[in-house]
C-alpha cells in the first residue's frame, strides 16, 4: 500500500506541472491553454492560439503581443466571405466581454508571429507576452503541438467539402 501511495505522488508530481503550465491567471485574465504549431524551416510566420477569460467588471482589450522568437506579433481574424477563406488584422484589438472568454483557434481569432528567428518544433515552449488595455500585461508560454488528426481533416476541407490550401493559418 505504501509503495502504491508512493508511485501514485510521484506520478501527480510528474504530471502537475505539465498541467499547470497550459492555464495562467492575472487579476480577471485567465488565459487556458496557449498552444502554437510546429513551422517547417524557412517559414517566416506561425501562430498561436489560446482561450483568453475576463472575470471582471469590465471589458477589457487584447491589443498586442510579444515574443524574442519573431519579430513581431499581430492579432488576426480568418473569416469566410463568399466561400473565400480570409485573414485580416484585427483593428483596435480583441476585446474580452466582462464575464466572458473569447478564443482564438483555427479558422478564427489567432495570434501571427511574423518574422521568426528560427523554426517552431514540436515539444519546445515559446515565451510570449500579451498586452492588454483594462488589464495588465501577462506573460504566458506557446507549446508548440501539432494540431490532432480530427483538426487536420477540418483544416483541409471547406463547408462544400472542396479541399483548401490554408498555407497554416
């Protein structure tokens, strides 16, 4: 029983901090799960993706990011418009209703990294600052993953089913 207790504690030590690591509060920011996805050699932008909470009494504003790993970061929206897939800058920021959260993933708000130093791969963490207006600053870490096999298949459809070249956004 002792020894069964003890491999029990040492596994939940292995495992807590891993578990830890995906989800960062500050004030009324939480910010779950900040993930990005490996970039082949040569590709000057990747991504990052999170879910971003706002427990206060007032709304607040993603309005920038930051990171050593690329030269600058910018908010972005891909949409779809006339069964044209779509990205643009999100002008005057992302703002986090009091009492709700807003995610950023695949095919929807996100993160750019533009002009990265070197290649994401896959297990590394990246260090990333993000800004806010009614919050202050937080620092959180991208882990670089892959996406999963359902993701993929979403990826590279469309709602016609007409195979798509989203060139990793």
């Amino acid at each position: 029983m002792k020894y069964c207790l003890s491999v029990f504690v040492l596994a939940l030590a292995l495992v807590a901090p891993t578990t830890l690591a995906h989800d960062y509060s500050q004030g009324p920011v939480k910010v779950d799960h900040p993930w990005s996805r490996p970039t082949p050699p040569g590709t000057p932008m990747g991504v990052g993706y999170m879910s971003i909470s706002n427990s206060g009494s007032s709304d607040i504003t993603l309005v920038g990011a930051a990171t050593p790993r690329a030269g600058s970061v910018s908010i972005h929206e891909t949409s779809m418009h006339d069964g044209v897939m779509r990205m643009a800058p999100v002008k005057g920021g992302l703002v986090i209703p009091e009492g709700s959260t807003v995610e950023l993933k695949p095919h929807s708000f996100h993160l750019m990294l533009e002009k990265l130093k070197s290649p994401l791969r896959e297990g590394e963490s990246i260090p990333l600052t993000l800004s806010f207006e009614g919050a202050e600053d937080m620092q959180v870490e991208l882990n670089v993953a892959p996406l999963d096999r359902e993701m993929m298949e979403k990826q590279s459809m469309d709602h016609s089913g007409k195979e798509m070249d989203h060139s990793g956004h």
